[in-house]
C-alpha cells in the first residue's frame, strides 16, 4: 500500500531533512474516483496501479493549512525545509490554499505532472526558495483544459503570481510533447478567475469571513529572481498575467530578473496573453547542433498586450532568437491613429547570436479572443524598438533553408501568408513598424538619432496586396486583390499600414526588408527595467532557527536534524538539505 502524507487546518507545521519516498497513489491518467459492479457504484479502494484513479492522493500534500496563529510580519504559517520527496505518480508536494509558508532547499526527483505544484488560485504570499526538482513527467501539452491542469510536466507550478520564487532550479521534465516547462505560471486556466487571499485580522473565522476574493488574473509577479532551468520543453512560460481576457487591469510592472535557461526543446521564455512584464538579464542557450529542431527563444502568442522591455538578455544558439508581439495592446476604435508607441515592445543592451535573430510578422489576435471585436481594425497598430544590441551570425554550416526555414538572418520580416488561418484573425493593414537605434551590425541605425525602420518587402506600391476574406479572418484590401498603390487609392488600405520610404536592401548585414533612415516617427521614451520589489527574509534566516516540536490532531509537526524517512527504507546518512535544526521526531498520517 502505498502512504500519502498531508497536513491541513490550524495545525503546527515544520518539517525538515525528511525523505518522502514512494508516497502517493494518484497517477498521470483519467481520475476514476468510483467503480461500477452491477447497478451499484463504489468509492474507489483499489490496490495502486490497478483499475481505480482516486483524486487528492498526492505524496506530500498541504491543504489549506492556516497554522495555529496568523504569522508575525516576515516569518510564515508553515515550513518545509531540506527534505527530499522522490518516486512520486502525481506530483511530489501539492500545495492547495495555503498562505505565507516557506518550501525552502527541498529536493523533489521522479514526479509526475510537475514537481511542486502551487495548485489553486487561492495560494498566497508563499516563499519558494533554493529548491531543486528534476525528471519531471508530463504530458507535454498545453493546458486548455481545467482538468487537465498540472499535467503537462513542470518543474515549478503556479496558479497564483503573488508567491515568491527565487534561486530554484529545474532540470529534466520529460514528455514526449514539446510543452514540459521548467516554470510553469498559469493565470489563464483559473477557473473563475478568483483567488482567496487572507485578512490576518480576521484570523480564526471560518474561511468565508476571514478571507477576500482578488482577480487572479489581475495580478503581477509578486518575486521571480535568480531561477534557473535547464532540459526542459519552455524555461518559464507565463499564461494570463496582469490581464484578464485582454483588459488590463494595472497592476504594475512584473520582473523577471537573473534567469538562466538552457537547452530548451520548444521556447526559453514563452508568453500569451501577459501585460506589463519586464525581462532583465536573462540568458538563453539553446543546443547549437539542434538549430532545426526550430526553437523560439523568446515566443509571445498572438496576443499580447501594452508595456513588454527586453534589458541585458543574451540569447545564443537558437533557430530564432525572438518573435515580436503581434497584438500589442488593447483593441482602439477603428478611428484611432494613436501608434502607442509609450507602449511598443522594447529591447536594449542585449546580445543575440541564432539562426534568424528578430522575426517581425503582422498584426494578429488568437480566435479566443475575437468575440471583442465588432471591427477587424480595432485589431491595435504594434510597434518594436530595438536599441544598443549587438547581433551575431551562428556558423552557416549549423543549419540549411531547408530544415531551419530560411537562409540566416539577423532581421526577417515575414509578411508571408499563412497556409491555413486556423484559429487566428490577421489583419494586413494595421500599422506595422520595427525600428533599430544603434544595433550592430547595421551601421545605418547609427547615423541619425531616430535610428532606421525595417519595412516589409510586401509593402512596395506595386506588390499585391490580397483581398479581405472574412470568412477566414484574413483582413487585406476591402476592394479586391490590387497592389498596394491601389487599394490606397480605392478604400485608403495598404500593407502594414504605409509604403515604405525607401528601397534599401542590407543584404550584407542580413535584413529581409527594406531599410529606411526614420526621420518621422518619434522615438518612444527609452524604459529603465524596473526594481525587483524589496527582497523578501530568506528562508536562510530559518533554516538553522531551533523549533520546539509539538503535536496537533492528523498533522504533519517537527524538524529534525537526524534523517528520517517516510514511505520507504532508512538512507545511510542525511536525506537531504545541509545545515540542520533540532529534535528528531516527525509525525505523519499515513492514509
């Protein structure tokens, strides 16, 4: 039989240097909590690995766990401190409305779905802190589903931005889907959207009375700092941060700051639909001698909306080092002519080194989002800047055009025509611009202060520019297929919004488009990257603090210096985690 470990209610909690092995009974398959024998059905009690699927029956669980008092300012309502959870068929530690814990320099190997699972909207204010987790299960999809959440293999899983996460590391999540992550936050598949978020005054109270419902999906990243990933399917991936179906909700700027991901399979960073996110120094390393498994480096969605900066990001070793937004802000009346250019898509002091460096491609909106339009050019105008960045060229030999797409490029502009429509709205005629100020090696970005645009090859007057067909969400030129003199002159349309100022190739600094000096369109305000939020107490300061142990009724209480073992045999020495605390008894359920 195999044991499950939980802790809940106002119960004392402090667990250290414990090794949970070969603890839980839910698996990565259908849930399948009954069994039918004739016209009577059973709860299921089933050996583990038979027929039944029992839900909640995870190794480690911490469900709703208060603690016995609300937490001073800068301590926690629980702790989980150096253990080691391994061999887990459903996540190793499950964490459900829980609020100020500290999980701190714990070691989860071999789970399934993902290795910490921050499993609700309603987890608050947690410290995720020095913890490694690795070969990591999944399905590799993307999760669409509620009920296939936590499934697709991730290292680190959140359904709630306001958690603290810092000097983790993930390595290995495995699936044979592409979309295993190494740091999963999904604000998208929140249920209603709703989060419980504690009011510690009212502590005590029944849930209802002493708690308040926030938009989930209208929050920022409370902490991310100084994670690393490395083999996985996407590095960090955000889902519906800081917006919630488009509508920004002001929140303020996230920061994601000193990340470090490699050898990804599909995206390093990988983003729809988010608002307001600062990226700073982050490093992307892609396997060189895999240019053609084609990986994004940096991906944002077809969504995507106002402020996006890119600061001190070095990316190496990818089919594409980023893939500008191609929805960046929120739907404008068709009358608008605003550029929002105070919120273009930004990117400086940075270093990119792939196969195509910057893909730029038109305007588009996800299908999911389409019942906000009641007209295609509400579909807002994007622009991207790129400042003081420096791109480099991978060897020729590291890919052919057959395999990576195209020949390398440092820019591409790609007003290509999608093969099918799918599940998109394009339009063609929405302002399109990508400027580049000071960026090696284009000498001509120097030479004015405005730097240069890059404009498709499509928008020359005489190309064709494709009719509209509603039918397939494609919006071209209203009157028919003309070229683009044409349809200017018909209905007032043209590719990308404007003809280009000029017809300078920079082939021998590998552009695919036009490069024009910008002597009109006003620069956007440079941005600073934001400040991280003050720095949370580390859970350092706790590990070494010496704990009175005490016993509550079916919980989990003790820290322990000794290892101790739950679910398996006694290891040899320590089960994991350095330095130490005192006692030597931990006290579970086993259920």
């Amino acid at each position: 039989v195999r044991g499950i470990v939980v802790a809940t209610g106002t119960a004392s909690v402090d667990v250290r240097y414990t090794l949970f092995s070969n603890l839980g009974r839910t698996r990565l398959d259908d849930i399948n909590n009954t069994v039918q024998s004739g016209e009577n059905t059973y709860l299921v009690h089933e050996p583990f690995g038979t027929t039944g699927n029992q839900d909640m029956r995870h190794a480690v669980t911490f469900a709703a766990l208060t603690g016995p008092s609300p937490p001073a300012a800068g301590t926690y309502s629980w702790r989980l401190i150096g253990n080691v959870i391994v061999n887990s068929p459903l996540f190793g530690l499950y964490i459900d409305g829980c609020h100020h814990a500290l999980i701190y320099n714990n070691v989860v190997v071999v789970a399934s779905g993902a290795g910490i699972a921050v499993a609700s909207p309603s987890n608050t204010k947690n410290v995720i802190e020095r913890n490694f987790v690795a070969f990591v299960l999944g399905t590799g999809d993307v999760d669409t589903a509620l009920t296939s959440l936590g499934v697709g293999g991730y290292g680190i899983w959140l359904r709630n931005a306001d958690n603290v996460v810092r000097d983790n590391v993930v390595a290995d999540t495995l699936a044979v889907g592409r979309h295993t992550c190494g740091f999963m936050v999904d604000l998208l598949n929140a249920g209603n959207g709703s989060a419980i978020t504690p009011v510690p005054d009212q502590f005590g109270q029944p849930l209802d009375q002493y708690s308040t419902l926030v938009d989930a999906n209208a929050q920022r990243l409370a902490y991310f700092d100084n994670n690393e990933a490395y083999n996985v399917g996407v590095g960090v991936r955000l889902q519906g941060l800081n917006t919630y179906l488009l509508n920004t909700n002001g929140a303020g700027m996230s920061v994601l700051s000193n990340t470090v991901i490699w050898h990804a399979h599909t995206s390093g960073f990988w983003a729809s639909p988010i608002s307001d996110v600062a990226v700073v120094n982050m490093t992307i390393f892609c396997d060189v001698a895999h240019v053609a498994d084609q990986v994004i480096a940096l991906r944002y969605d077809a969504f995507m909306v106002d402020t996006h900066t890119l600061t001190s990001v070095d990316v190496e070793g990818c089919w594409v080092g980023v893939l500008t937004p191609r929805m960046q802000s929120t739907p404008v009346l068709p009358s608008s002519i605003d550029r929002r250019s105070e919120k273009a898509y930004q990117i400086s002091n940075s270093r990119f080194r792939n196969w195509i460096n910057i893909i730029n491609a038109p305007v588009k909106l996800s299908s999911l989002f389409t019942e906000l339009l009641s007209d295609a050019d509400q579909l807002p105008p994007k622009m991207a800047v790129v400042r003081d960045t420096q791109l480099l060229s991978l060897p020729d030999t590291a890919c052919d055009a057959s395999s990576c797409f195209a020949e390398s490029f440092h820019v591409f502009m790609d007003g290509s025509l999608p093969s099918s429509y799918g599940d998109a709205v394009y339009n063609y005629r929405r302002l399109d611009e990508l400027l580049l100020v000071n960026v090696s090696p284009v000498a001509s970005s120097n030479s004015t202060s405005g730097g240069v645009k890059i404009f498709y090859i499509e928008q020359l007057l005489e190309a064709i520019f494709p009719a509209t067909n509603v039918n397939l969400g494609f919006f071209g030129c209203d009157a028919g297929e003309l070229t683009n003199e044409n349809c200017q002159l018909a209905v007032s349309q043209i590719r990308a919004g404007e003809a280009p100022t000029c017809s300078t190739v920079e082939a021998e600094n590998k552009i695919y488009g036009f490069v024009c000096p910008n002597t009109v369109i006003p620069l956007p305000p440079q941005l600073s990257p934001p400040l991280l939020p003050p720095t949370p107490p580390s859970g350092s300061e706790e590990e070494n603090e010496v704990v009175v142990t005490t016993t509550t009724a079916a919980t989990t209480t003790a820290t322990t210096s000794a290892a101790t073992t739950v679910g398996g045999s006694s290891p040899s020495s320590s089960s994991g985690g350095s330095g130490g605390g005192s006692g030597d008894v931990v006290e579970v359920d086993v259920v």
